[in-house]
C-alpha cells in the first residue's frame, strides 16, 4: 500500500473509490455478457459459495 493510500486510511477515510477518483481514476462501463442465454455481469463479486458455484458453472460453458 503507498503511503498517499496509507495516510488517506489513518485519517479516518474508508472510501478508497472515493480516495482513487480524488487522483484522476474513471469509472468504466463494461456492458454483460451473454452466457447459455443469460445476461452476466463480468465483473460480478464472489464471495459466498454460492457465486464460486456460480462462476464455476459459467466457466464450464466457455469455449477452450
């Protein structure tokens, strides 16, 4: 972590979106994929193992 992050965090900030956009970062709009007829987001979180499930049956349907 570099100390411009370091010092943002000790001041008590918790929004590192908020810290990364005060030095110039963008927000970027990747539109969904369509998998077996679905509508995915490609970006989606995993965090519980139900959305590991979930991505592991999403990457049995893609092509090698």
């Amino acid at each position: 972590m570099g100390p411009d992050l370091q010092q943002w965090l000790e001041q008590g900030n918790h929004k590192v979106t908020a810290f990364a956009k005060q030095r110039g970062a963008v927000e970027v709009f990747f539109e969904p994929v369509k998998v077996e007829g679905k509508l995915i987001d490609p970006f989606f979180n995993i965090n519980r193992p139900e959305e590991l499930d979930q991505a592991s049956a999403l990457l049995e349907h893609q092509p090698r």
